[in-house]
C-alpha cells in the first residue's frame, strides 16, 4: 500500500504537506488538498488500518428521502443504523446530499477527507453521479435498494420485492380478485424496476391475465394517482397494488372523488407500512418493511466489509399487514379507453414481453 511519502513524491511536495491535506489542516489552499486527496485514492492510499477507535467513522449520505421525523420513511433506518453503530463504537455523520454535491465532491476523496471508514447510501438512482465512481470504489460501501456489480467492497440491503408483491397479490386473490392493477413508483430506479417485474411474475404464477394499461409507472408521491387511477376504473381493475404507502393514500383520495368507495368498490394495498397507513381512511393494508432491521442490516453489511468479507445483496423478509383497505372484489364492466404511454408495454416493451407470451390480455 502507497505510504504518506510515496504521495508527496508523486506531487513535489513535501510530507508534511501531504499530512495537513489528509487530516484537513487549515493553513493549505483548498486546491492543493483536493489534489492531494484526488491522488491519494488515485494510489489507493488508506488511512483506516485496523479501524482504532479514532478512525470508527461512518457516514450516512441521503438524498430524495425524507427522515428528520418519525412519520419519515427514512427516520426508522437511520435511527436503526444509529443504534446499531453505538454498539459498536462507530461515530455516524448524516449528510444530506443532491446529484449537484455529487458532481462537486469526488466520492472516494471526500471520504478521505473525512476519514470515514465506510458509508451507507439512502435513495441513490442509478442516474446518481457517485453510481459511476462506486464501481471502483475500495471504501465499504453499502446501498439502499440499490445495487452495484462486481465490486466486492460495495453491497446492498433492502427488503425482498418478489415475495412482498407476491404477498399482496396473494391476499388479493383470496379476496376473489382478478384484475389487479399496479401504480409503480419512478421509471430509472432500481426498486420500481424490481417490483414491477415481482408484480408480472406474481401475476403470471396466479395464472392471471397481464393488462399493460394495468401494470403502469408513477411517482413515489401521491398525486401520482390521479393520472393513472381513472384509467384503472375504466379497464376494471377491482384492486389496485401501489408501489408505496404514499401513492396508495393518493389511490384511496382519487377513488372517493370519482365516487368509488374503499373497500367495498375498489380494493387498495400499500408497500412500507409508514406510520400514514393507519391513519388512512380506512386503515390500509400493506406489506411492511422493518425500517429499524434495514437499518442495522446496513451496519452489520458494513462492518462485515470493513474486516474484509465480501458482500453482495442482503434481503430482508417483508411481512403483509392487513388492514381494512382490501374486501371481497366487486367486477365491473371495463370500457374502452386508449393505451396509457406510462403502462409497462409502452415504457418497458422487453420486461412485458416476457411474461405475455403465455398469457392473454
């Protein structure tokens, strides 16, 4: 491994100059720290060791996730990283940051820089400006519903889409429904891509009929519904599967104002189980993630790299968490409506394509 003075070989500059820009002294410009610091990951220099006390640094760096409060999505995984972290004697830095911060800040320098010894990754997309650098990246890394290939020094937790989505649609069918529509979240993302296909597959293993126009993209957000809800109703869809408890609460708000009732007309089932699915009216059925043990999961991921085990994609089981949104399906003529430009034959032809060919519309 590159020593202190093999850096400042590199550069011209003396060793102690090399020393102030890898403990961030005040007395160098930035400029020549970020060269120092660019060149020290560029040599695969480490200043962790065997991770003494001192250097138990661990950083959580979040974006397009909210979870400063205990209604957050977020708050339960990082409280549970947090308390996982305490145990073990790591320090934890929570950073929010944007795709504008990742542009300006390289991702290996900046943990150097900070002497962090591992990180944890909270709603990254695959479009994020740090996916590309964590290909190559030596610092333990772990990602959030995320996953990045052949890099033994970055894994992954989350909570098994396919048996949470199989879950619902299982329920659903116990219910006596047929034409289940699907309100994905985010196009680009690696979890709605997930769940969409957990959604086919389920769908297909119920020998039930595929609908593009039911099997749609949306947002993680609740006005995602009143794009796409209309449609459901108008092609027959007596439940409707969301690809998070928010949406859902949108679902639930778009049926009452077009005069459909929950459950007694349309069947509604969230994913996350955050503490708005209770409060919902009715209380909503859905499959539950144990934020808190994703949480301390991405700790012992973490600490698992950190003593050089590599680690791939660890998956939690979800649970199914029935409230009163689902009741006995209620068929309805459909109607004839044109296709919708956000349903899976249009924005994912292949994927759709893999499960039609056994099945009928």
């Amino acid at each position: 491994m590159p020593t202190i003075k093999d850096i400042a070989a590199r550069l011209g500059v003396s060793i102690g100059t090399v020393s102030k820009a890898l403990h961030s002294a005040p007395d160098i410009s930035e400029s020549l720290k970020k060269t120092i610091l660019e060149t020290a990951v560029e040599m695969g220099y480490k200043t962790r060791g065997n991770f003494s006390r001192e250097d138990r640094r661990t950083v959580l760096f979040i974006e397009n996730m909210a979870y400063e409060k205990e209604s957050d999505f977020g708050y339960d995984i990082v409280l549970g990283f947090k308390k996982s972290a305490a145990q073990e004697h790591f320090e934890v830095t929570v950073i929010p940051v944007t795709a504008e911060y990742q542009r300006q800040n390289s991702y290996d320098a900046l943990l150097l820089k900070n002497r962090f010894c591992g990180a944890f990754l909270l709603g990254f997309s695959l479009e994020d400006p740090w996916m590309e650098q964590l290909k190559t990246t030596s610092t333990p890394t772990v990602l959030f519903d995320n996953l990045v290939m052949h890099n033994p020094h970055v894994g992954s937790v989350g909570t098994d889409p396919f048996e949470g989505i199989d879950m619902a649609v299982e329920h659903l069918v116990q219910n006596g429904h047929e034409k289940i529509a699907f309100l994905n979240g985010s196009v680009g993302s690696l979890i709605s891509d997930q769940r969409m296909r957990a959604y086919l597959n389920s769908m297909y293993e119920h020998h039930l009929p595929i609908d593009p126009d039911l099997a749609v993209y949306g947002y993680y957000v609740a006005d995602a519904a009143r794009y796409h809800v209309p449609g459901f109703l108008e092609k027959g869809a007596t439940a409707i599967l969301c690809g998070n408890d928010l949406i859902a609460s949108g679902v639930i708000e778009c049926c009452r104002q077009m005069g459909y009732r929950v459950p007694e007309d349309i069947s509604v089932i969230g994913f996350d189980d955050i503490p708005l699915a209770t409060t919902l009216s009715p209380p909503l059925t859905t499959v539950r993630q144990d934020r808190s043990q994703l949480g301390k999961c991405g700790l012992y991921i973490l600490h698992a790299m950190m003593n050089g085990i590599p680690m791939s994609r660890t998956l939690l089981r979800p649970s199914l968490a029935i409230r009163e949104s689902v009741a006995g399906a209620k068929p309805r003529l459909p109607l004839r409506r044109t296709n919708d430009p956000d349903s899976i034959l249009n924005v994912n032809p292949a994927l759709y394509s893999q499960f039609v060919t056994h099945k009928s519309v």
